[in-house]
C-alpha cells in the first residue's frame, strides 16, 4: 500500500495542480495539517517534503511551505513522423530481449517497466480474498478454467464495460492468458498470411509480434502523441492499399498516453466500415482515466458491414499483474471462432486468478482500489514529467496524458535512446527505448518511462538527464 505521507502529499499535489492552492500561496500549518489528516507530526513533514522533492512547493525560514511561485513550464509534446510499410528486424527482437531482461531486474530502478509499481496495488485485500476462495473451494487449483472461462468474471466483465456504453453480453467475452493472448488470437483470426494489417506508431511492440505470428504485412501509421491515429491518415492509406485489420489503442495509449476524442472515433467507424476493415482494439488502459471518467471504447459504435469490432482488455495493468487474467469481446460468429483457437493454443487458464479476479469486481474492491490508483498514477506521472524538465537536455519534448502511467519522451537530435538504455543499465536504472515501439525506425531518440514506478524517482531521473546530455549517447554504443 501507498505510504500515509505519499497519500497526503498526493492529496495536496492535485490541489495544486487544479489550481486550488494557487502560486505562491502558503499551506496549511503542520499542526492544522495533522489535524485535518489525523496524522502524526513527522508524517505531515515527510507529506510537505516529498512535495518540496516533487519541485512543488518550497520551505520558507520558520514559516512553514508555500506553493512555487513558478510553476513548472509545459514541455511540447513529441513529434508525429510518417507513415511507412515496414518488414521485421531480427535486431529490433534481440532488443526486445535484453529491456525484458532489464524490466525483470528488481535491482534496477524500474523506469523501463510496463506496470505500476507493486506498492500501489491492494496486496493484502488479494491475500484475504484468495486464502477464503480456497478455504470455500479447495478445488479451484486441481481444477482447469475452460474456454470461455469463468462465467461470473465474464458476467462483471460485461457488465463494466455496459456502463461505458459497449453493449455485450457475458456469452461475448473470452477470457484468455492475458491481452497479449487476445491479441495474438484475435490477428489469427482476423490477418492471413500476407494479409495489410495498420497500427499506430508508436504503438506496443506486442501489437506488431502479434501480426508477424499472423504472418500479416504490418502498416505504421503516424500517431497523434494527443489524440491518437488520425482516420483522415488511415483513409489516404486505403486509397493505395487493401487494408485487412486496423489495430487501434484509443484510450491512455502505449507509448505515448494519448486519448482519442469522441469525434474522431466517429470519424474512424465510417472509414473503417467504407474501406472493410475490421478492427482490434488494444483498451488494457481504459480504466487508468485520471479525472474517474472511463472512456466509452471505439467498439461502442455499431457497424454495418458485418466485420468485427474485437476488444481486447486485461486486468494485468490494474488488479492483478501476476494472475495474467485477460479477456477478448466479440459478437457472434467471431466468439466462437476466437474460442476454438483458443483451444488449439492455451486450451485453459489459471482457475484461481479468474475467480480471484471476479470476486474483486463483485465485491466493489476493484472500483474502490481505481479510486485509490488512479490519483496516485497521476501524482506520480506529474512528478516524472516535472523531473524531466528539472534535469533533461533542453530541447527534450515529452507526452502529456490524461490517464495511464506511461510519458512519451523525444529526446534532443542525435541523442541515442538504445545508448541511453545501456548506459542507463550501467547506472542501475532500466529504461524502454523508442526503437522497441516501430518496425520501421525514425523513433531511436525517444524513450517510454513508467510514471507508476516506485523509488527515488528525483534521484534516477538527475542520473539519466545526466546521461542523456553526455557527448557519448550521440552515437551508438555497442551491446
């Protein structure tokens, strides 16, 4: 769990930053702030430390804190490159390899990592509510969890995603080994060999590993780092190819934390329906909005032309990162042919995480714990993009989301991020290098940094500054 002064400082942080403590402004004395928190006197001063850490407020001589008069500037967001038809690098897999290899080091700072840092998720709650699942049915780990697996995880799962506007009923979620299952198997049934398949760039390089297994030919299209893909890009695109799949992460993106307005899913329908193509969408992300306000997912709108929306989430971002609980939404008759390739791949999951899973959502747990989660996130990606503009190169640009716990960060020309990476491994510190987020390279002075991540972040962040602005990262170094 978040430390009190943590979640005091956070408390105080949002205050600052929606403009209800203003510039300037004295804070509450440490004893009204004891007061008013309930707290002990040494965790209020670690609470206004950790936000004068933050760059946030400052300490005035015996006369308590006050918030900067100077806010910290906005950066501008990173650039969008070109769309290209690209082909698989053997290099691009080895890198792969070595950040996941870095991203499973706990004696690294995990900037690299793709998950909030286990501080940040209810661990005690899953303890009780997986020792009473076993104690009322011991058989749940002698037990197989089938395709389509767990029937209430599959009810609540549909039930969630009815208040966001998705009209789904329980018998049209499967649930799989995580997203990245629900990805692979929804490009089998959708791409065959040869098969055009789009994606955004930059965009999770599981997206791309999928298609390849699928044998598709794979279309980058340049991302808004804002509001995600462009349709009008896609619709030029389409003009000259035959595209199959478009594969679409609308909500908190990976990498670049983007959001894409209403307007512009409305816009994607119509493109994808004249041009028949179906459509995956990636919304492992969709529950992180900072503001409480899920995002209804592009699947909501209807289609016409017979083809697919397929949505796929997971609950390994938010719940349980371990238990690897996935799932894949579909109409009929694509349910059904996702879950016989189910069967011919995993065949079944893990019982335990499914029933650990719904009985979180069932409970209120899971609402309760994004509650708690998503304010902290938000702290934390705040305090990274303020660490960035504190200790970076000038001239670095970064993302600025409105959920999730990911930044985009374009680093000055000529720097190296893979460079970066190494060099940054040296120091104790793990990183995702841009070049893992593109088949078709342009994106070697960008980096993904992890704004859940736990550990003296302020520290970690002067080091890699440090590092990005050494004469040496201009140029590649060898692995």
């Amino acid at each position: 769990m978040v430390t009190r002064y943590k979640e005091i400082a956070g408390h105080l942080a949002r205050s600052i930053r929606e403009g209800l403590l203003k510039p300037g402004e004295r804070l509450p004395s440490l004893r009204d702030l004891c007061l008013r928190e309930g707290t002990s006197l040494m965790t209020a001063l670690a609470a206004y430390r950790h936000l004068e850490d933050l760059g946030m407020v400052e300490a005035l001589p015996r006369s308590g804190y006050r918030v900067l008069s100077d806010p910290v500037p906005l950066l501008q967001r990173p650039a969008i490159l070109r769309p290209r038809l690209t082909s698989f690098s053997h290099q691009r897999t080895d890198i792969i390899a070595q950040v996941l290899t870095a991203m499973a080091d706990p004696a690294l700072v995990p900037l690299g990592f793709g998950c909030p840092s286990p501080d940040l998720f209810p661990l005690g709650s899953l303890r009780r509510i997986t020792a009473n699942l076993l104690n009322a049915r011991q058989n749940l780990w002698v037990s197989y969890s089938t395709p389509p697996g767990c029937p209430e995880l599959r009810r609540q799962i549909a039930k969630r995603l009815q208040t966001r506007g998705l009209d789904v009923s329980a018998d049209e979620v499967l649930l799989t080994t995580g997203a990245m299952e629900a990805l692979t198997l929804s490009l089998r049934l959708l791409a065959s060999p040869g098969d055009l398949v789009a994606v955004e760039c930059p965009t999770f390089f599981g997206i791309v590993d999928a298609a390849r297994h699928a044998g598709a030919k794979v279309i980058e299209l340049p991302g808004d780092p804002e509001g995600g893909l462009e349709p009008e890009r896609f619709a030029a695109v389409c003009e000259r190819h035959a595209v199959n799949v478009a594969v679409l992460m609308p909500s908190f993106a990976n990498p670049t934390g983007s959001l894409m307005p209403e307007a512009r899913k409305r816009e994607w329908m119509k493109v994808l329906q004249s041009n028949g193509t179906a459509l995956v969408e990636d919304d492992v992300y969709g529950d992180l909005a900072w503001d409480g306000k899920k995002p209804a997912p592009l699947c909501a709108l209807p289609r016409k032309d017979g083809l697919p929306n397929l949505l796929v989430g997971s609950f390994s971002k938010t719940l349980l990162p371990g238990g690897r609980v996935g799932y894949v939404v579909a109409r009929s008759p694509w349910i059904e042919r996702l879950t016989d390739l189910k069967n011919t791949s995993t065949l079944a999951n893990a019982t335990l995480p499914e029933y650990v899973a719904a009985e979180c959502l069932a409970s209120g747990l899971y609402d309760r714990h994004l509650r708690h989660l998503a304010p902290q996130i938000h702290t934390g990606v705040r305090a990274l993009r303020d660490c960035i503009v504190r200790h970076f190169p000038t001239g670095t640009r970064v993302s600025d989301p409105k959920g999730g716990f990911l930044l985009w960060v374009e680093l000055p020309r000529e720097t190296d991020g893979l460079a970066l990476f190494h060099a940054a491994l040296r120091e104790g510190i793990s990183v995702a290098p841009g070049c893992l987020f593109t088949l078709g390279g342009g994106l070697d002075r960008f980096l993904r940094l992890n704004g859940g991540a736990s550990g003296d972040m302020n520290m970690a962040m002067k080091i890699l500054g440090r590092l990005a602005a050494n004469p040496r990262i201009q140029r590649r170094q060898p692995s």
